[in-house]
C-alpha cells in the first residue's frame, strides 16, 4: 500500500510540475540562460544518462553523424529537457530489442517570426528514430497540444499528454521548429530544427 501511495504521489507531483513548467513557458515567464553548448556532448550525457534504462529493454541506441561541427547557442537545462523526453518516449514505447538511432544534420534555414525578418540562417536538426509503435497520420501535428497522446500509446505506457507539449513551446522559444512523421520501417521520428545562433 505505501509503495502504491508513494507511486501515485510521484505521478501527481510529476503532472504538477509539467503543468507549471508548461503555464510559464505559454505565458513567456520562464528565464532562458542562453550559452554556447556542445550538442554532440549533451546528447551523449542523456544517452548515457538514460542507459539502465534501455539497456533494460535491451534496445540498441545509436549515434549517427557524431562528429559535424555540433555547437549551437540555447538554453542548455532546456534543450536537454527536449532531448531527454525524445529519447524517453522512444524508450517506452520501443518493444524489446527494438533500435533507436539519434542523428544530427546541418542545415541552412530560414528564421524569423514575420516575412520581413526572415533570413537564411546555420542550423542543426536533431532527430530521434524509434521503431515503436507509430503514430496515426491525421495525429502527427495534434500530439505537440496539451494533454494529446497517441491513440495508439494512451492506453499502454502511460503518461500526461504533456511532454510534447513542453518540448513545442521550448523549441518555439528558441526560435526553432518541432515535427513528427512516421519511419517507413516502422515506428515514429520525431525531429526539431534549432538556429545556431539566437
């Protein structure tokens, strides 16, 4: 019984914070510590990080294109929070000894809110490949809302339907852009755009 109440009481106070991360994010209160960060070290810290876990599953997880000029200027408790849910979602929802494969790609895009500020400008995508269950096509852009999961995950792992959220207005603040597709070999991709620069 006190394992169960303890259990329950972490779920709750994990809702709550997502819930206050989230309030402050759409309200545009959260105080952002831009830096130049490494992005090849802070996804090999939350591979590592999370490694009982996967390992635990006995997934496979690789690092593609590890070695392109990796450096962008963000917030870095942020970001990694970004990292961390992606990997995390494509850990629980991956069957055992399935692979997930991180990879990276510079890019030039195009950045800026209005059509008169929008410039070409460096920028690196980062994406998360699982071979999980999928997402429904008529789902993919619904599932970065509040309180939205999957049909085809809400009834298994669990979860709050907040987590992607979090991680869409986090990257919008940054000036960037978050997606979702299906992998061809199955399961989902999820991707996000950041600007070197900021």
């Amino acid at each position: 019984y006190f394992t169960q109440i303890r259990m329950a009481g972490e779920r709750l106070m994990n809702l709550l914070n997502n819930l206050l991360d989230l309030s402050k994010l759409e309200a545009r209160k959260n105080a952002y510590q831009m830096e130049v960060v490494n992005i090849n070290q802070m996804v090999k810290f939350v591979v590592s990080d999370m490694e009982v876990i996967w390992k635990e599953k006995n997934l496979k997880v690789t690092i593609e294109n590890p070695l392109i000029p990796g450096t962008i200027v963000c917030d870095k408790l942020s970001i990694q929070q970004v990292f961390l849910n992606l990997l995390s979602n494509a850990i629980k929802f991956s069957s055992e000894g399935k692979s997930i494969t991180l990879s990276f790609e510079s890019v030039k895009s195009l950045i800026g809110q209005k059509s008169k500020d929008m410039e070409m400008c460096p920028a690196i995508i980062f994406s998360v490949k699982d071979q999980g269950v999928g997402i429904p096509e008529n789902e993919l852009k619904s599932i970065f809302d509040k309180f939205i999961q999957s049909s085809r995950t809400k009834t298994g792992a669990g979860g709050t339907g907040l987590g992607l959220a979090i991680c869409n207005e986090i990257i919008k603040d940054h000036r960037g852009e978050i997606w979702a597709e299906n992998n061809l070999e199955g399961g989902a991709i999820f991707s996000f755009m950041l600007p070197c620069e900021q």
